[in-house]
C-alpha cells in the first residue's frame, strides 16, 4: 500500500490544525465575534461526520475512489469527475498560498521584498507537488513531533495572558453569526477531500475507522483550544490581529529578557503549514494523472505551481476581492466536494471486499 492508517491520522491531525493557525480565527471571529468557538464546533462536528463515513467506506472495500467511480459510470466518467477534483484542489490551494506569502513576508522577512522571499518556495512545492501518497506519508511523520513541540511551546507561552471571561456571555451572537461564520469559513476545511483520494490506498484494519475520525477530533480539539486562547489575549481585537499564531505568545514575560523566543517554535511550526499546504498540490497533481492517464508528476506539478504562481502575481493587489469572493461563494463548491461527493461514494457499485 501506498500509505498507512498511522500516516493518515497525522495528517487528520495535524494537518487539520496547522491550516487553521494563521488567519481562520480572524476571518470567524469577523463573523462569530466570541461565539467563534461554536461556529467552529460546527465546521468541525460536520466534517467529522463525514470523515467517519469515509473512514467507514474504506472498511467495506480495497478499491481507490477512480476504480470505484469507473466500475460503477465508466471510465470516461471517472476521468472528468477526477478533473474536477484536480480543479477543486487547485482552487483550494490559492487561500493558503496568500497566507503563507503573507506571513513569511511579515513574521520573517519584514525588510526584504516579498517576491525575494517567496520565490523560492515554490521550488519545494514544485519538487514535494511531484511526489506521490508514500512521500506524503513519509512527510506527516516528520511533521508529527515538530507539531506537538511546536504548539506546546507556543501554549506554554501564551495561557499566562488568557482571560476566558472575553469569551463571555456564550451564544449572544445571532444564529446567523454563528451558522454564517461556520459556512463563510469553510474553505478551511478540506480533510474529506483528502482523505477520499486516500481511498483504496491504504490497508484497512478492524477499528481503523474509529481511529481516524478520533484523530480529526484531536486536530479539531486544538484548533477549539486555540481559538479559545487567541480570543482570550485579545477580546474585541481579535478580528484586526494578523496572523494568530504569531500573536499569541507576545506578551510571555521571559521575551522582554531573552527576546523572541517564540519565533523558533514559529519557524518550526511552519514546515507543517508549508506541508499542510502543499498538500492541496500533491491531490491536485494525483488527480490530474487519473484524469490524462499520463503519469508524469513533475510535469503536472510544474504546471499546477505556475498557474499558482501566475494567480498569485495577478491577484497580488486584489487580496481583500479575493478574500471576499472565498467567503461568499467558496462554500458551495467546498459542500459539494467534501460533504456531497463523499456521501455519494456510498452509492457507488462494488464496494464490498472479498
């Protein structure tokens, strides 16, 4: 097999948190207010029903998602569906890609051009979009201890300034708050999408399914938790803070002595973010490969990375449209890749293992 169960639920893990981190708590706190937690809760409880039900498929058959789709409406259908999906994850990729430019701008680099800077970003996501589900998972397990060293030091730092009271009273937001918070933001949550192109390609083992979807829960857990932390620093300021994983520890008291201690565990933090997002690319260059029947993944990954690029020179001073156009319209298209298209692999033919 191509990956493992163990690889899978890191990625359910913390991939999940790590796409979170950056600007997800401030677009819903834009919308949630102190409500955030619940409007995340939402994202998550769904979502996490529908990993379980993928996890469950994946405990009635040993064929991969285009088998599936070819044994049931042809092969011709299951090429066009797969490029799709190739588009979905290409379009999924262009949030993250901002994101990231615009924090390493920022946290890192603050006195140099961007383009200087990013640029050669790209030369690892053409090289890692070019490799397959083993590299991916090869890739999760490097990131597991970063995660947890990462996030522990940045939690540390940051309960010292928490005051929980900022989120008091709870659900005083309006229900449209809260429910439009949980939709406008849900171009962050991906993971059924990942995990159907994760169909097929990993041995399957009694209980396996409870294992991922517990995974996605602890993923969720510290995405809850962090949220919780970030609004308690900052209340009613938490919309206009940039980038909460790096705001989150400033007012440790030991950085007034020792410096910007905080900023190692920021620039270990984001070989997982960079991994987490580069993910969309490897889906998206997989996809494209299913779709044309020609497997040449450095070829694709050349490709996908520089119609990214070319977005990202385009759209450069168009952020806040762009910011806009995810939003408002992004939810419809995340529904019907991540909650529709799961669900309906159900209704494909032969499912049952041998």
């Amino acid at each position: 097999m191509k990956i493992n169960v163990r690889q899978i639920c890191f990625i359910l893990a913390f991939y999940t948190a790590a796409s979170k981190l950056l600007l997800y708590p401030i677009i819903l706190s834009g919308y949630s207010g102190r409500d955030l937690v619940f409007s995340a809760l939402i994202s998550f409880a769904v979502q996490g029903a529908v990993v379980w039900s993928i996890a469950f498929l994946s405990s009635k058959t040993d064929k991969t998602l285009y088998e599936l789709i070819k044994d049931t409406l042809g092969e011709v259908a299951a090429r066009i569906i797969y490029g799709f999906f190739a588009a979905f994850f290409i379009f999924c990729a262009i949030p993250p890609l901002f994101e990231q430019k615009l924090y390493v701008q920022a946290i890192f680099y603050d006195t140099i051009p961007s383009f200087v800077i990013f640029a050669p970003v790209f030369l690892f996501t053409v090289y890692a979009g070019s490799k397959g589900l083993k590299n991916i998972g090869r890739c999760a397990d490097v990131c597991m201890p970063i995660f947890l060293i990462s996030m522990a030091f940045i939690f540390f730092m940051s309960f010292s300034e928490v005051d929980f009271s900022n989120l008091l009273p709870v659900l005083k937001t309006p229900a449209s708050g809260v429910f439009g918070g949980s939709l406008k933001t849900s171009f962050f949550f991906l993971e059924p999408a990942y995990l159907l192109m994760f169909l097929g390609n990993f041995k399957y083992k009694k209980g396996d399914a409870i294992r991922l979807t517990l995974s996605y829960v602890a993923g969720a857990a510290v995405v809850l938790l962090f949220l919780a932390v970030f609004y308690g620093i900052y209340g009613e300021l938490t919309s206009s803070r940039q980038f909460a994983v790096s705001k989150t520890s400033l007012y440790f008291s030991a950085i007034d002595i020792v410096g910007r201690i905080d900023l190692y565990a920021l620039y270990a933090l984001e070989i997982v973010m960079l991994f987490a997002f580069v993910l969309n690319i490897q889906c998206g260059v997989h996809c494209l490969s299913k779709c044309t029947g020609l497997n040449y993944p450095e070829l694709w990954s050349a490709a996908v990375n520089l119609a990214l690029f070319v977005i990202i020179v385009t759209l450069e001073s168009k952020l806040s449209a762009m910011q806009n156009f995810f939003t408002g319209w992004a939810w419809i298209i995340i529904i019907l890749f991540t909650v529709a298209a799961p669900l309906l692999a159900w209704t494909l033919r032969e499912r049952r293992r041998p």
